[in-house]
C-alpha cells in the first residue's frame, strides 16, 4: 500500500475513533476499536489490559465529563502503528463556567493497515489541568 494511501486510511480510522470515544459511550466505543487483549497506557496511569478493564477505566473518567472533543493535528504512519498529535477539549460536568480545557496530547495506535482494533495504545498527555478543574468543581470551589 503506498504511503499517502496509509495516511488515508489512517485518518479515516483516527476520525471514526475519536468521534465514538467523545461521544463519552465506552460500552460501544470500546469493543468497536480495542482488541480483546488490547494495552491501555494512559498518562501516568499503570497499564490496564483488556476491553472489560478499559471500559471500566475511560467510564470512570467520562462520569466527571460533559464533553470530550479530539482534533487531529498531524499524523504518521509506519508498517504497525499510528502515531498522532491531537488536541483534546474538556469540559467538566457541572462546571457552571462550562471553561474548555485544552490538553495536548500525542498517542501511538498499535494497528496495522485494514485491522479494525488495535492492540496496544499509549497516550502520552498531562491531564493536571483537567484534574484540577474536576476537583475545584466537585468540591464547590466554583
């Protein structure tokens, strides 16, 4: 497959994930792109393995969220994974403010070409910001 038509694919693929995962539904996005045995690294989170444990993860973090909003900023790809830089946009359940919270972020897709899952993916991003907003607004402090 030559190199423009791996982007392509690639971009098509990246664009129906983010637009399942912002939807904030893990029970449907998850089991659409994750491998059964599929490797979550999240920031400084331990790694989480399998679709039942990621669920668990990303509903954890989607209860304290009213949206989630990928924009992809460049991507590579080489024979066995994706690597992207995006921006992410926040906003926190709750928050009278509705204040965005821009995080930058880069993540690494483990999927070859037509593979529909990946088997490994790992975020790299600082969610400080995001987490602090989250506990200013659970705690009252807004």
């Amino acid at each position: 497959m030559a190199a423009q038509d791996l982007h392509a694919e690639a971009i098509t693929w990246l664009t129906d994930f983010h637009k399942h995962m912002d939807s904030l539904n893990a029970e449907v996005a998850v089991p659409k792109f994750f491998a059964e045995d599929c490797v979550l690294s999240f920031a400084e989170n331990p790694p989480i393995t399998g679709v039942a444990n990621i669920k668990d993860f990303l509903s954890a973090q989607y209860q304290y969220l009213e949206s989630m909003h990928h924009t992809i900023k460049r991507v590579d790809v080489v024979s066995d994974r994706i690597y992207q830089e995006a921006d992410i946009r926040y906003v926190v359940k709750g928050d009278p403010e509705r204040k965005e919270i821009l995080i930058k972020g880069i993540a690494l897709v483990g999927k070859r070409p037509k593979q529909e899952k990946m088997n490994t993916f790992t975020v790299y991003l600082d969610p400080t910001a995001l987490k602090e907003r989250i506990a200013a607004v659970v705690g009252g402090e807004i």
